[in-house]
C-alpha cells in the first residue's frame, strides 16, 4: 500500500490545474453515469445510494470524533449535511427531465447570487443579470422539450447549492480536515433516506446497480474531493474559480459523451451567458480578497483553514 505521502507527492508532480479539470471532468461524468439506472432506482434512489456509499468511504477512512465536538461544531455540520441533501436530491430530480448541461448551468445562479450578496460590487449585478438572462433565455422557449418543473427544480438545486456554500464555509471554519464533510455526507444520506430507500434497495439483488452506485460515489465525491485538495494547496483559489466556469461546458460533454444529450443552439448560448457571468465573477476578484466567489465552496468541503495555504481556503467548487 502507497503511503499517504507517496500518493501526495505522485500528485504534486502533475499541473494542479489538470487535476482540478480531471475532477471537474470525473464529477460531469458521475452524474451522467448516475442518469443511467433511473429507470431502475429512480432519482431519488441513486441520490441516496450516492451519499450513502459515499458516506461510509470517508467516515471509515477519516473516522471523525464526533464525541469530542462542540455543539457549535455538530450543528455546522447538521447545516452542511441537510443543504448537502436537498441539493442532491434537487438536483437529481431534474435531470430526470433537463439535459445535464442545462441542469448544471441553471444550477450555477445559486452560487452567483451568493457572491452577489457577498460582494455587493455593481459589476457582480451585472454578472448575474447577464447569467439570469441565460436562464430565462431557456425558459423562455415554448417549444423546447425542456419542462419548465424540471427547470425549476434544478433552480432549486442552486438555491440549495448557494446555502450549502455558506455552510460548507462554516464548517471549514469550524472544524479541521474532512471530519466536517464525512459527518455533513451521513447526515445528507439520512435526509436523502427516506425518499430513495425503495429505489436503493434493487442494489441489493443486481451487482450492477450496486457497481453503478458505487462508481457514482466514487467520481462524484470521493475522487474529485482528493484531486481539489492536492490542487488547492498550490494554485490560489482565483484560478481555481476560473476553471470552475468549464463546469456547465463539461457537464455538456458528459451529457452528450454518456446519454446522447445534444443541446440546441438556445442552449448553448444560455450555457456561455451562464459560464461567462461565472468567469467575470472570478475574475473581478483581487488575490487579496476573502475567498467569497462563487466557486470556491461549491463542492463538499475538502478541508478547513487548518490546511489551507495563504489564500486557498481548501474548499471544493461542485455541487456533491
């Protein structure tokens, strides 16, 4: 078995921003590999299969001390883990119905509404007007094939996704490492429980079901969170944010790559109004600024403060 310090430096010796794009690439490619058994689990079943496998990996490899922890410390995580949840599902939901690019480029307007608030800057408001416009922009087609319910849940899901990043904040705040994201993830499989328990269940009588489940904890949490972690400890979190604005274009790509989603022309123009107002965002930052952009906490938490190094706060940019 590698040694922990091997497996840090056989990352250090690949360009931190290819590891943030092979996350940003294993992540799109989780959720699209997770479109492939809704007929079997339901959306709701692969969310919790998600979180819950997702959940025991890190719980047994971090093994938090949750005995030892503030109540301060357990309701920032309880906060994490319940945002954690909703968005999942929320999310998952709509792509039942939305292709996975315009899912994820809806997605993004919780995100940019926090760094709006955050920032209060006139430049931010019209980065956000301008990511609006790409929303309306597909809304605003009658006859498109994209349900305005599976829209608006996937609004939803970043509205959820803009609290989560406020929580995750917190946690990395208050607590050192991943134990705040491994507790956040059980408590988000509990929430995600009851509504998926049903479909989880066919895991347990089909292998396959169980190895798609698997592979989706895996690319979309487990995976993306060490590669965000070795690439925050050295490339400020700027470019960090920068390279977050590919998401909803890789998204795209997953979709097409995996279930044969093409877009239409109205599509990908919302989705370049959606990533440009993201890019603009980022890119109005200074290096000396807290990291309040929108792409800094978007994804679980992969460490607080405690590792953090001069202005990378150690958090992750997508959604779980």
């Amino acid at each position: 078995m590698t040694a922990p310090g091997d497996r840090r430096a056989s990352t250090d010796r690949v360009p931190a921003p290819l590891l943030v794009l092979v996350a940003i690439a294993s992540v799109q490619l989780g959720s699209a590999v997770a479109r492939t058994v809704f007929d079997v689990t339901g959306a709701n079943g692969i969310t919790l299969l998600r979180l819950g496998l997702s959940a025991l990996v890190l719980v047994l490899v971090v093994r938090p001390r949750v005995r030892r922890w503030s109540r301060e410390q357990l309701g920032a995580a309880a906060l994490l883990g319940l945002t954690m949840g909703a968005m999942n599902i929320a999310f998952y939901l709509s792509i039942r119905t939305v292709p996975l690019g315009v899912a994820v480029t809806v997605e993004f307007v919780g995100p940019l509404l926090v760094a709006l608030v955050q920032s209060r800057r006139f430049s931010d408001f019209v980065w956000v007007l301008l990511a609006a416009s790409g929303v309306v922009l597909l809304g605003a087609d009658g006859s498109s094939d994209v349900p305005l319910g599976g829209l608006a849940l996937a609004l939803l899901a970043g509205l959820f996704w803009g609290g989560y990043i406020l929580a995750s904040a917190r946690v990395g705040r208050l607590v050192p490492g991943i134990d705040g994201l491994a507790v956040a993830l059980v408590i988000a499989a509990a929430l995600a429980l009851p509504f998926g328990a049903d479909g989880a269940t066919s895991a347990l009588t089909d292998p396959l079901v169980l190895g798609v489940g698997l592979a989706v904890a895996l690319l979309s949490s487990v995976v993306p969170y060490g590669l965000e972690l070795a690439a925050l400890r050295r490339i400020p979190t700027r470019v960090f944010g920068i390279l977050m604005s590919l998401e909803p274009a890789a998204a795209a790509l997953a979709g097409l790559a995996v279930l044969q989603q093409r877009l239409s022309a109205r599509e990908l123009v919302a989705l370049v109004l959606v990533s440009l107002a993201s890019l603009g965002v980022t890119l109005g930052r200074t290096e000396g600024q807290p990291p309040v952009a929108p792409l800094e906490w978007a994804r679980p938490l992969v460490g607080g403060e405690h590792d953090a190094p001069d202005e990378s706060t150690g958090g992750a940019a997508h959604p779980p």
